[in-house]
C-alpha cells in the first residue's frame, strides 16, 4: 500500500433517501488497514460501486446505533458468508458500549447468517479512551447526539483525520479534532432549521475554526441542508478550507 492516509466517501447522506447519496459509511485507509466508520444503509451497494471488496475490510468503527449509521452491518456480515475469500483476514468490529447488546440483539434476529467464529469477526466495546493499534492510533470522546454516541481521532504518523459522527456543538468534538489535518463533520441541516444533538455549517466551522483544523470536510446532509449555502456560511466562520463531500470522493493525505 502507498504511504498516504486516504479518505474514501463512501456515504455522505442520512436516513432521508437520497438517489446520489448512501448514508454514512467513510473507508479510512492507512498503509497497513482498511477502516470503516459507520457502515449506514447504501454502504455496501456503494462498495461495491467503488471496487471494494469486503474482505478487504480490517476495522469497521460504528460511532452509535442510529440506522443510517450501522444499518448495512447485517448485509455487510451476510455478504461475507458468500464472498470468503483466502484474502480475507480477520474483521473486528469496534463501537461504543451497548455494542455487544446491539449486537446480540442482530444475531438472534439473524441467526447463523450473521454468526462467525472470533476467528474471522470479533467484537470489541470502546473502554479505554486512547486505543492503539498496530498501524494508527484511535482516541474517542463521548459527544452530544444519543446516549452512547461518540466521535472518534485518528492518528498515524504525526498526521490526524477527526470524524464527528452525528453530534451538536460540543468541547469534546473540538478536543478530538485539535489540529487535525481533517475534520470531517457532520452538517445535517441548514442554520435556520438547525436540531440539538447536529450541526450546522456555521456550528461545524466553528468547531474547526476553534480546533484549528487544516481542512475541513462536510458531510451527512438532510435536504434542508443541500438547498442551502453550505459552503459560504461554513466560509463566515472558518478559515480554512472547507468542502462538501459527495459519494465517491476521495483525500488524500501524504505520509512523511
Ligand atoms: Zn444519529
Ligand atoms: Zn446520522
């Protein structure tokens, strides 16, 4: 693998159906692993679209239980029943806790069709705030959305991407995305139609202006958002660059 982290976009929508748009699910890749955060509804399909093979997968992080955030786990666990290859190498599964009930609750819904010895899936709940793995480092804080939700900082190589998950304007997001080379945020909505518990372009830019983050990536839209300016409003409050993230997308970031 070459010595970039890259950022795939793989579903920058939500639960509201979208024909251009899956919802969440970004591939994260290091030179050593493939990572998933979030595997919402359309994950696979887009996938599949963009040439990824499942087993290709090491990690899959889910930053809470909403479906347009973990929803395509089923499909994706059932898929791998089929297409098993000799590639394919242990798949662990990371999220906050509640995950093992989240989990039990799919296998006994589900069955055998979902059902793996640890040597092929393993589960693990979020315990220790500062994670470390072989090839990056993983720190999560809780943030505001649902009760077990979090965002989540990765580092490799002196080099930070921040993922917001869904959340409001919190200290705890602007911790986890401190100078981070990327944050991406959600921006559910436009300004005047803004909800407790996600942002907005004004409070994502905020949140990357105040953590000094090099760039800033949008994501997760509802249509009220879509139809709005996003990019200038983000613009008033950051001065970093700012851009909306569409299916397919990639970033890149070079490794020194
Ligand atoms: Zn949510
Ligand atoms: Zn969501």
């Amino acid at each position: 693998m070459s010595q970039e982290l890259k950022l795939h976009f793989l579903g920058t929508g939500t639960i509201s159906p979208d024909p251009e748009r899956s919802c969440s699910c970004v591939l994260l890749q290091t030179p050593k692993e493939n990572i998933l955060i979030d595997i919402g509804a359309g994950s696979l399909r887009r996938m599949a679209i963009e040439g990824i093979d499942v087993n290709s997968i090491h990690y899959i992080f889910v930053t809470h239980f909403h479906p347009d955030h973990v929803s395509d786990l089923i499909p994706f666990l059932f898929a791998l029943h089929n297409a098993r290859n000799e590639q394919g190498q242990l798949l662990r599964v990371w999220g906050p806790p509640g995950l093992f009930r989240f989990i039990q609750s799919m296998e006994r819904a589900y069955g055998k069709w979902v059902q793996y010895s640890t040597d092929m899936v393993k589960f693990y709940e979020m315990k220790r705030r500062l994670l470390d793995f072989p090839g990056f480092r993983l720190i999560w804080n809780k943030v505001i959305h649902t009760q077990e939700s979090v965002g989540l900082r990765f580092e490799v190589a002196n080099h930070v991407v921040a993922f917001s998950g869904d959340s409001g304007y919190c200290q705890e997001l602007i911790r986890l995305c401190k100078e981070a080379d990327i944050a991406v945020l959600e921006c559910s909505h436009a300004d005047e139609f803004a909800v407790k518990g996600h942002l907005s372009p004004s409070l994502a830019a905020k949140i990357a202006e105040e953590a000094a983050v090099k760039k800033l990536i949008l994501t997760h839209f509802y249509p009220d958002a879509l139809n709005s300016n996003l990019l200038e409003i983000a613009q008033k409050y950051y001065s970093g660059e700012v851009v909306l993230a569409s299916d397919g997308d990639s970033y890149s970031i070079p490794l020194d």
